[in-house]
C-alpha cells in the first residue's frame, strides 16, 4: 500500500464503509424469509450470511472489472469523484435503510459514480453501452427472470409434494430453506462485495497506484470481502422486517422457491459480469413465488412503494455525487466540507433510527400492513388452495415459542 495519498487512502476507507452498509442494506435479500419463517433464528440466519458473504468475495472479480474497467474512462477519473460517487451511494443507503425499504445498493453506486463522473468530465467520459448492457438491462430481467422461475418453481413444488408426509415433508423445505438462503449470501458476496472492490481497484488506478487494466489485489479483496460481512453481521433489520413482513404470505416451499431462482439468477450474472442488483432479483423471486402458490397474492401497495424506490435509486444518487464532487472542486477544503456533511448525516439518520429500534429481538413483531384494494379483489376471487388442509405442509412445523396462533405457521414477506 506504498505511495497512497491522503485522498486516496480516504477514498479507501469511504469505500469498504460504502461496503459495510450494503452488507446490512442487503441481509434481508438472504435472510428475510428464513428469519421470518422461524428456520433459522434471526442472529444464527445473520451469522451465516456474513461467513458466506466473505467466501463469495473470493470466488469472482468479474463484476469489480465491469466497474473498475468498463463503465466509465478510467483516464478521466479523479480519487474526489469516487469519493464523491460513494458520498451518494452511502447516504442513500442510510435513507431507505431508516424507513426500511429495500432498495438496490448497487445502483446506489453506479448511480454516485455516473453522476459524479458527469460532473467532472463530461458525459462522454460514462460508457453508456455498458451501463446499459451490463447494469439497466439486468436491473428489468434480472426481478422478471427470477420471478418467473420462481413462480415456476413453487408450482412444481407443489405439485410434486401432493402425496409427501406432512411433518417430514415440512422438516424437509425447512432444511431446503436454510441451504438455499446460503446460496443466496454466498451469490450475494459474489455479486456485491466485488462491486466495492471494484471502485476501490478503480480508485488506485486513478491514483496513480495501480496501472490501468489491473485486476483488484489480494488486500483490496479482503478487505471488502470483510467490510461486507461485517455489515451482513449487524443485521439490517429495518429492511428485514419490510421484506418479512410486507410482499405476500409465503410457506417454506415458496421460500425455498424463491431463495433459490435468486440464488441462480443471481451467480449467472456474477459469472457474466452483470452487475444486477440482487434485492430486484430477490424481490422479484418472492413476489413470484407468492403468485404461484394458488390463492396467493402480492400486496401491491407495499411493491409499488419499492418500484419507486428502485426508479429513484440511479438518480437521486447520480444527484448527490454530482453536488459532491462540484464541492470538492473547490480544493482540499471542498473535499473536507463534503466529508464533514458525510459523518454529519451519518449520525442525523442514525440518532433518528433509535426512535424506534429494531432488532433481532423485535425484528417481527410487527402489525401487519393492510391489503391494498388489488390484493383484497384478488384474494376475493381467488378460489382457496386445493387439496385437504393436511396438504399445507406448514401445519407440520413445530410451534414457535413467540407466537400464540393457533393457525398454521406461515410467514409475510
């Protein structure tokens, strides 16, 4: 690490917190269903996706090329603008992360680095082919493909469990479910830990430490490979409890539907270079699985709410890492100004979280959000499941000691 500047080692740091906020930004993608369906308990479920999270940062540097090499004109890039880029992405991420909204933390960062690179350099210094080949395309497939696959999934799932043994039955998605929610953090660690890497291998090279075309060091991957578990540690149980609770009703073989059409779609793209945002493909999968169980339905008040997160995520963080990087401009005190705003709202939106703490003791204990008038005419003419209730393969499940209801176990995402 001999020869970084003071600029670029705050370029660093900022970056793996970037990183350490996606890691709790995004646990709900793994772990929302597992948490919720009582699988796994919520500090086991967060434990393991932040070890698999760290193993998934070794298994490709695919994406961190996409990023590093391919979105923008590496020659034309300053440490300040992705430093700027990162001002972006982060306060983004604390914004919906405090009102628990799903949103992509990997637009995040590619919306900050777009806009801070348009404010530096122009437009032409953004590779507009690759930003659509390999990040909006994907963003529209990637909740459409995974929907699909899971819809089709849960289905044969269905069809294929007709005869099974309720309780063994029952046993056996929830072992399923587990697995496939490994799947998913280790897809996840893939994917989004080799983002960071990328911006911050991006950062050298515009430094002047790292020549250009070069794949991110062995430090730079573990370093961010950490940060994001870490952050999967912490557990970000906002967005846990709005995945958990607010999407549709989901049963262990929708989740582990669900879970895996993630998982898939997920590490194809990472193996691509894609660099898709794994809470779309999540959302997508789950909303999927929730129209195939017959008599299912999505609460559409609470999807359309993410719709428009996810459409303002590019842009509003294209916005801050513009103004960003126009103050940093000024100079060193310019650059000090935007780090003191940084740190400041960091804190704003931290002390106004503790309002209303949650946890991994409170993460569903929750009211359940009203239907919205589609899901209540849906749910209206939608005939009931067919089959006995002996074919609901979560009256198998064990009691949970926090929950007093008498109907069968089933869980909210």
């Amino acid at each position: 690490m001999e020869g970084i500047s003071l600029i670029l080692a705050i370029v660093v740091v900022t970056a793996l917190a970037f990183d350490f906020t996606n890691g709790f930004h995004d646990t709900a993608n793994a772990m929302a269903t597992t948490i919720s369906t009582g699988a796994l308990r919520p500090k086991v479920a967060v434990a393991m996706s932040a070890v698999l999270n760290l193993v998934g940062a070794f298994l490709s540097v695919e994406v961190a090329n996409t990023i590093s090499k391919g979105l923008v004109d590496e020659s034309g890039i300053r440490p300040e603008v992705i430093f700027a880029a990162l001002v972006g992405a982060i306060l983004w991420n604390l914004l919906t992360w405090l009102v628990g909204l799903p949103s992509s933390s990997s637009h995040a960062l590619m919306g900050g680095l777009v806009g801070a690179t348009v404010a530096s350099a122009g437009v032409g210094a953004v590779h507009g082919d690759v930003l659509v080949t390999k990040v909006l395309i994907p963003a529209v497939a990637a909740p459409l493909v995974a929907g699909v696959a899971a819809m089709i999934g849960t289905r044969l799932t269905y069809r294929l469990g007709r005869k099974a043994d309720g309780e063994a039955a029952a046993k056996g998605y929830r072992a399923g479910q587990i697995a496939s929610a490994g799947l998913v953090s280790l897809a996840h660690g893939t994917n989004d830990a080799q983002k960071t890497m990328g911006v911050i291998t991006l950062a050298l090279v515009a430094g002047g430490t790292l020549a250009p075309d070069s794949d991110p060091p062995l430090w730079v991957v573990l370093s961010a490979g950490v940060a994001i578990a870490l952050g999967t540690y912490l557990g970000g149980w906002r967005i846990i409890r709005t995945m958990g609770k607010g999407l549709t009703d989901l049963r262990p073989q929708q989740g582990f539907a669900a879970q895996t059409s993630a998982a898939t779609v997920i590490l194809a793209s990472s193996h691509l270079g894609f660099s898709l945002s794994t809470t779309h493909s999540v959302s997508g999968a789950v909303m999927g699985a929730g129209l195939g169980r017959k008599g299912g339905v999505v609460r559409w008040s609470t999807a359309t709410r993410m719709f428009v997160a996810w459409g303002l995520t590019l842009p509003a963080a294209a916005l801050v890492g513009a103004v960003a990087e126009w103050v940093t401009g000024f100079g060193a005190w310019g650059t000090a100004a935007v780090a003191v705003f940084l740190v400041a709202s960091s804190a704003a939106i931290w002390k106004l979280s503790r309002r209303e703490v949650v946890d991994h003791t409170n993460v569903n204990d929750t009211d359940e959000e009203p239907a919205g008038v589609v899901t209540t005419a849906m749910a209206a003419v939608t005939p009931p499941p067919a089959g006995p209730p002996a074919d609901d393969l979560t009256a198998a499940l064990p009691a949970q000691k926090t929950t007093a209801e008498p109907a069968p176990s089933q869980a909210t995402v």
